[in-house]
C-alpha cells in the first residue's frame, strides 16, 4: 500500500493538522462536531505530506481542500454550491458492463479540449472543488493527459477508468499533469466473475496491472466496486473480494451499489434490498476499522440520512460527453445543455429549485416515472425532465440529512413558510 493509513494518536495528530487551515479556523464548534462525525467515520491515510480522506474529499494541504470546507459551508448555510461534479469526456468504452449508467445515452460528438477548458473554468468559478473524468473509457481519448493539465490546484481531479491501454509511461505523465487519484474498475477476485460483469475478457488483469502501475508511482489508487445481490448475499465471498482488495494495497474503495439508470433502467429487482444495505454499512464498519484494508465510501452509507445525503443538482452536477448538464452521472434528466447556455446560467437557474439535499438517492426516485414515459432517448430533454423534477422533488421540505442537521442548516425564508 502505498502511504501509511493512520490510527489512534496519529489519526487525532492527523485531524488536528487539518483543523489548521485557514478557513477551518473560521468553523463554530457545532460545526467542527459536525465536520468531526464524518471523518470519525472515515479512514485517513498520509502519504508523503498529504493526508487523504476518502475520494470525494480532497487531499490536505491543497487549494482544493480549502474551496471544499469553503463549499460544504456554504451549502450549509442554504446555498447550493457545486462542490463535485463529474465530466464524461467520452461516451466510447470497450467494455459493455451490466451495471453502466451511461449505456443508454445519446451518443453525439464528445467536447473538445477547448469546449472542456472553459467548463472547467466555469465550474471552478462557481465554487467546484473536485472534478472526477469519466465516459465511457477516458483512456481512449488521446488528450486525457491534456484534459487533466485542465483542472489545475483549484480542484482535485478523478480519473474513473477500467486501466485500457494504460502504460506506465502514461501514468508518469497523468501524475506530472496533476491528477489527484486514479480509480479503477474491480468487482470480484476472481477474472472470470469481473470479466463477465464487465462484457469483455482480460479486464480483471488490465485493472491489476493498472493499480500496479500507479502504485509505482507513489499514487494514492482506489477501486470502484459494484457489488450485485449475488456477491452482497455471500459474505465469505464479498470478504474474500475485500481481502483481495487488501492483497492488492488497494488504499480507497468506492462501494457503489446498482442505480436503476441505463442497464438498469428497467431492472428495479437490481436495487439492493433493506439486508443488502445493513450489510454495506457492516461492510464500511469493518474496512474503517482494520488496517491495510482500504478506505471505503459506500454510497448507502454517505448517501443516506444518516450522512450526507443525496446532492443530486445542490452541491454535486455532471455533464454528458455530449455537453447535457444532469443533476449527477445516474439521473437521467437534463437541465440544459453547456453548448447552447454557460453552465453558470443553467447552474444558477436549478440551484433555485434542487434547493437541500435529499434523504435518499435521486436517480432511484425517479427511474419509474422516467421508464413510465417509454421514450428510448437519455437524457430527457429539457421539457420532459422539467417535468419529472416538478411531479418528484429532490428534497423534502423541512427534512435534511444528518450531517447537515448537525452543521445547522438554513432554510431559506420562502421554504419555511410553506
């Protein structure tokens, strides 16, 4: 494993290190509580002089760091911010995975290097402070190193990638143009289980070989790990994968569990059930406490009530390899489209309607309503995902997730009255 993770008086010597910078200093005390229940709940890990969280936190010191307290602060006071977003870059992939969210999309001309340049400008002038690259496969552009150069130190940048066609020279060049932490596609320990999943042999061993890779480098690598009802049913095989994981010095994991969003649109028996969830909070509470095991964000876990929240359109957006602006990467819904308005008018418009975090994933909320139209055309346009996002709110009125009830979230003026 790359780096050392930190425990007991050095994970507290780690915590008061981040309670250093300048604008935690300006935190109250229920809102350090508040900051402080969450990285109690999280893994820290040093390597060289940075400190790292979990993947949707960047790493401390950095620039990045202080503009995401800086966000997360403001969406506590009521304000929607983009905090995170994603950009596909590409919608071609050599993998055909059962899960993908973006399989159903409208493919039309990727964005250009240009095209991205000012997004990402943009973004960053609205407040964005993670930036993640996905597709598709982002390997197959042959600008990626140029893409990532982009995101600069006002944001932390992703790269969502299955390791096709990575070499180590690209690796050099991908650190050398500031990329944060690569996270690669890994669903099982066995080859042939995440070969199958991913619809292409050869991939288990691509993503080995990628991990090994960055490794080599010194880079803080996670895995993206979507367990179906099957490996999630069977804990000696989901420990077996976990202790696969730690095998491999694997130091984050991303525990998405399947969204009914393209594959899946119409496959509601994919959702995990209620035993499913408790056993991803089981499984967070384990990696958390074992060492060499990796970091985990388990979306079930973040992502509900009792953390975060969903931030679907209020401190998270992504934009399609087509240029569409979505609440995030799964909700199959458009707010409009970078090509023809600045994202900064489409942002500011929705941040008066996607007003609080949810209690509950977004995309899942409204994949029955969306499947109700029978249209094969992702994302809906404008119009019809106007409609969708006026018949199913993303939040409830009065009712936020635990985390931000601890920061003291403000509603506004006009939410309280009704």
């Amino acid at each position: 494993m790359v780096g050392k993770q930190l425990y007991g008086f050095q994970k507290i010597n780690g915590m008061m290190e981040m309670l250093k910078s300048p604008v935690m200093k300006t935190l109250s005390l229920r809102q350090m509580l508040a900051m402080n229940y969450v990285s109690s709940n999280s893994k820290l890990t040093r390597v060289g002089d940075r400190i790292y969280m979990n993947t949707f936190t960047p790493y401390f010191p950095s620039e990045a760091y202080e503009r995401y307290v800086a966000g997360i602060l403001k969406t506590a006071n009521g304000q929607p911010a983009p905090v995170m977003m994603n950009f596909a870059v590409t919608a071609n992939c050599i993998c055909n995975c059962w899960h993908c969210s973006f399989a159903d999309r409208t493919k039309k001309n990727q964005l250009t290097l240009e095209e991205l340049r000012d997004a990402i400008t943009q973004v960053q002038e609205l407040g964005t402070s993670m930036i993640g690259i996905t597709g598709g496969e982002p390997l197959l552009r042959n600008d990626i190193v140029d893409i990532i150069s982009l995101i600069g130190e006002k944001s932390m940048s992703l790269m969502f990638s299955t390791g096709f066609g990575l070499t180590r020279e690209k690796v050099r060049e991908l650190k050398a143009a500031g990329l944060g932490i690569p996270v690669i596609s890994l669903d099982h320990y066995k080859p042939e289980i995440h070969d199958k999943r991913r619809g292409r042999e050869g991939m288990h061993a691509i993503a080995v070989k990628a991990i090994e890779m960055y490794q080599a480098e010194g880079m803080y690598v996670a895995v993206s790990f979507v367990p179906d009802h099957e490996l999630i049913s069977n804990p000696e095989e989901l420990y077996k994968t976990l202790d696969f994981f730690k095998s491999l010095g694997v130091n984050d994991m991303r525990l998405t569990s399947p969204i009914l969003s393209g594959h899946l649109n119409d496959h509601p028996e994919e959702k995990l059930t209620e035993n499913d969830v408790k056993r991803v909070n089981k499984v967070q509470k384990f990696l958390i406490k074992h060492k060499d095991y990796p970091a985990c964000f388990a979306y079930d876990v973040f992502e509900s009530e009792k953390f975060y929240g969903c931030g679907a359109g209020f401190h998270f957006i992504f934009v399609d390899s087509s240029g569409n602006v979505c609440p995030c990467d799964f909700c199959s819904v458009s707010l409009g489209n970078m090509r023809e308005r600045p994202i900064r008018d489409i942002w500011n418009e929705y941040s008066k309607i996607f007003r609080a975090p949810g209690c509950s994933c977004y995309a899942n909320k409204i994949s029955q309503p969306i499947a109700d139209l029978h249209t094969t055309v992702r994302p809906l346009s404008v119009e019809q995902s106007k409609e969708i996002i006026r018949t199913c709110p993303s939040f409830t009125n009065g009712t936020v997730p635990k985390f931000y009830r601890k920061m003291g979230f403000k509603w506004g003026e006009d939410l309280k009255k009704k």
